[in-house]
C-alpha cells in the first residue's frame, strides 16, 4: 500500500485530495490539525507520533524530524543497501508529500505584529521535509501548492509515466522554499538591531515566481514573463475585467500610470501615459473632467495609451475614454455600464483595483554583473518646507497651480519641465539632455497644441544650472516657477526670475527619474 504524508497550513482542496488518494488504495499520515480535518471527514489518519513512536512536543516544533520520516523520504527504492537499511530500522518508505508551509509572509505583513509570533512562524519541519522528497522525485511525488492536486490524481488514475510530474513538482518545491527562505532572511535583515543606521541590508534575497509568459518583450524578438514576488500582489493583483493579456509593454505603462496619479489620491485626477511618463495629467470634479483635462495637453500623444484613474470610472469617463484608442484602463473601480462600454473595445484592457508598493519595498535597477538598489521616494506634494526665494511670492492661484506642478513632474522621465495650469498640464518636457531643451519642448507642445502659456507655472524636477531655462520660461509668459534649487548658480537663476517678474519657490528636493 503506497503511504502519503499530508500537513498542511493551507486546507483548501484537502478533504476531495485525501478522498480521493484514499479511494485509490493509499494509506494517509499525518499531524496536528491536518489530521484532525482529515478524521473529522472520517478518512482513516496515520497520526507521525504513531510512525515515529515520539510524541509531538515543544508547541509543535518537533514532530517529523525523525529517521523514520526523512528514512521513509530518502531511500532510493533501486538501492538494495538502502532498502535493506530501512527494512532493517523499521522505515516504511513514504511515497507522496503534500505540505505548505506555516504562513510567514502573511504573518510579517500584519500591523504590530509581535516578534515572538514571526519566529514561530518559520516553518522547519515543513522544508525539510520538502527537500527530502523532491531529492528523491525519482521515487517520491511532493505536493507543495493545492494547485496541483488534480493533476496529481489524473496521474495516478492514468498508465501515462508520471516522472516528469514528479520531476516538475520537485523542481517547484525548490523554488517554493527559496522564496520562503528568502522572507525569512529579508525579515532578519530589515529588523536586524545591529543594523547600526544602514539604510539599506547589506544582503538582497529575492524570489520571483513566474505569474505570466508574455508574448513578447519590449521588441517581438525579446522572450519576456512577468516574474512577481507575492502573487496577488501589486500588478498582479489587479482584476482585469476586460479586454486581452497584457503585454511587456503595457505592464510597464501600467507602473508608470500608477506612479503618475499617485501624489493625487485624493481627488478625482487622471494620467495618460505613453512609453511609461505622462503626455497628460489633470484633476478636476468628475473622472470625465479629470479625463479631459489631461487629454488636451497632448492629445496626438495619447494615441495607444495607457490611462489611469484615481477614483471610480463612471459611464460619462468611459464614454468619453472608448473614442480614443487605448491599450489599458487602470482605476481603483468601474461602474458595471463602464465596464459594459469599455467592453466594446475587444482589445481594451481594463484593470480594476489598488496595486501599492509595500512600505518597506526597495527599487531595483538592473545593470551588469549586479542590481542597484535605492529606497523608494517618498510622497510628493507637500509645500510645508517650501521656501519663496524671490522678491514676488506666487499668488493663491499660482501657488495651487505650482502644486499640481509639482505633483505632476515626479512622474515626468528626467530631464523633466511641467507647464501647468488650473489642474492640468498644459505642455511637458519629458527625457531631454538638457533642461532648457526640455523647457522648449514643453513650450513647443503647449503651443501646437493651442494652449496660452501667457501665465502658466512651470514645474521642474531638478534645479536650473543656467539662467537659461527661466529666460526662456519667462518668453513663454510662465509667472512662477517650482524647482529643488541646489545649484552654485541659484543666485544668479534667483536673479533671473526678479527681473523677470517671476515668483519662485524651491522645494529642497530632486525628483530625478532616470
């Protein structure tokens, strides 16, 4: 009779699985509440104590860490010296595992979580078990994702060979338990207290599980997937409620569309995003409001977009978004008679949800032979350390105005130049090699496009090095600026602006986006 192990943290599908292992002639082990679900099904259980002749003790933590286990796992059914040992000590082999592990990223996430909880929550039995088996997929079938428990039955109810099966579950089980080492050591690391004022660990251990092949990278000759660290989380949690799969490129859209209306959350605001930074922003009282308004700074642009909401899209926004064509709608939610217009566009991909970063989650750039990491930036759009360095401080008006500026160039690829005005950007200067190339081209935009830049404000993300740039910002009739200053010639841009007229403030930060 071929013996199974079951314990499991995660119960779904238990009971139909072990059913069904048992109907085909397998006798079940198990522990702890795993096997008090499976009796109260009334599925006969082998309890480990049983096996083991040692009582479960220490809370739990030692249970199946016994030769007679890892005995059972280990032996190599075509080795006659390792079946004559186990027939010698008593060892039953054990031919499937099916274990998932406590819950330790769960556990972490928790608000105020105590120390003493974590640490019970790393799993050791569990992974060593694990590991045992799929070293012996030869012999052993290892289950570590409910997944792939009907799988597992079609295997065994069929002639076909089921090595490969065992081969490619083992092989997960590997990846599996790197990935929960890896938020054990990513725990140990953040809350280590000889961290000594290090903003960052001095080890990265990342794992990524593949959540989807894509059809194509940046360009059709690029293979491509999107490997995320937590399914159900960030990207990967949003509902797509229509349209097709997404692409490499769209998913990249989408990063850039959330970052975008991120500093506006609490109004009504939309971005249109082309090659991952905005081509317009806006705000207003409605979603269609917001809509238009970053729709007139650059509306040529916004053809095969990716657009973003701050809040619920209504019938009117998606009327007025599916006359354009568009690659993908993202927004925390979407009326049914929105998602039913959107739908009409059979490419269109709507994503509903709030995919956020973790609070303690790092950026990472890859680059030759390693990874830069840098902490992510902070919220942006607050003036509370805001300091008018010229003669003129901006008016009510202007200084909104500046705010949404603000707000909007920290979205803008450097060298990034925002014209802005009453909630909308009007002309932006985004990736240009210097900043008075991008000042022109944000004027240039606005122009062709119709807009008056006669008392606009001008958003920049990092200082003006020249005079140059407010020279040219104030031909363009823009009356205030915001910038970081920080430049050796801020004295001389500070003069500029004076005999310009120009109120301008500085924010004492860079907003570089490379």
């Amino acid at each position: 009779m071929p013996r199974a192990l079951l314990s499991v943290s995660d119960k779904s599908g238990l009971i139909d699985f072990a059913t069904r292992l048992a109907a085909l002639g397998w006798e079940l082990v198990s522990t702890g509440g795993t096997a008090r679900a499976l009796r109260d099904a009334g599925l006969a259980t082998i309890e480990v104590s049983e096996v083991t002749g040692f009582p479960e003790m220490m809370d739990g933590r030692v249970k199946t860490l016994h030769p007679l286990v890892h005995g059972g796992l280990l032996a190599r059914r075509d080795d006659p010296e390792h079946m004559r040992a186990a027939a010698e000590h008593g060892i039953t082999p054990i031919d499937m595992v099916v274990v998932n592990l406590y819950p330790f990223r769960e556990t972490v996430a928790r608000p105020d979580v105590q120390r003493a909880d974590v640490i019970e929550q790393i799993d050791i039995g569990g992974p060593s078990m694990l590991r045992s088996a799929a070293k012996n997929f030869d012999a052993v079938t290892v289950v570590v994702d409910p997944a792939d428990y009907a799988g597992v039955i079609a295997a065994l109810e069929g002639d076909e060979d089921a090595a490969p099966l065992r081969r490619r579950l083992a092989a997960k089980v590997y990846a599996h338990t790197a990935a929960y080492d890896a938020a054990i050591a990513t725990w140990f690391e953040s809350t280590a207290p000889d961290r000594k004022g290090d903003a960052l660990p001095p080890r990265l251990t990342i794992a990524l599980e593949r959540a989807q092949t894509l059809r194509y990278g940046e360009n059709p000759d690029q293979p491509a997937a999107f490997y995320v660290e937590q399914p159900g989380r960030g990207l990967a949690g949003l509902t797509q409620r229509g349209g097709k799969e997404l692409s490499f490129n769209n998913l990249l859209d989408l990063e850039g569309a959330l970052l975008a209306v991120e500093p506006f959350a609490s109004q009504p605001a939309c971005a249109i995003i082309k090659h991952t930074t905005p081509c317009g922003l806006g705000v207003g009282a409605t979603p269609l409001e917001a809509y238009q308004k970053a729709l007139a700074c650059d509306p040529v642009s916004a053809f095969g977009s990716v657009i973003a909401f701050t809040t619920a899209v209504d019938e009117a926004a998606a009327e007025a978004v599916s006359s354009l064509f568009v690659e993908c709608v993202v927004a925390p939610e979407f009326s049914d008679e929105a998602v039913e217009i959107l739908g009409r566009k059979k490419n269109l991909r709507v994503l509903e949800g709030r995919a956020v970063w973790a609070d303690d989650a790092l950026d990472l750039k890859r680059v030759r032979g390693g990874v830069l990491a840098q902490r992510r930036p902070g919220p942006v759009g607050e003036d509370v350390s805001w300091q008018v360095v010229t003669t003129r401080s901006p008016s009510a008006q202007e200084h909104d105005d500046l705010l949404f500026a603000w707000r909007a160039v920290a979205s803008v690829k450097s060298n990034a130049i925002v014209l802005a005005r009453d909630g909308m950007t009007i002309g932006i200067g985004a990736g240009q090699m210097s900043r008075v190339d991008a000042s022109f081209l944000a004027t240039h935009k606005a122009k062709l496009q119709g807009h008056d830049t006669a008392g606009s404000v001008l958003g920049s993300d990092a200082f003006f090095p020249f005079r140059d740039g407010v020279d040219h910002a104030a031909e363009a009739g823009v009356t205030a600026i915001v910038q970081p200053g920080g430049s050796v010639r801020d004295a001389e841009v500070i003069a500029a602006a004076d005999e310009r007229g120009i109120a301008m403030v500085f924010t004492g930060r860079r907003l570089f986006r490379h």
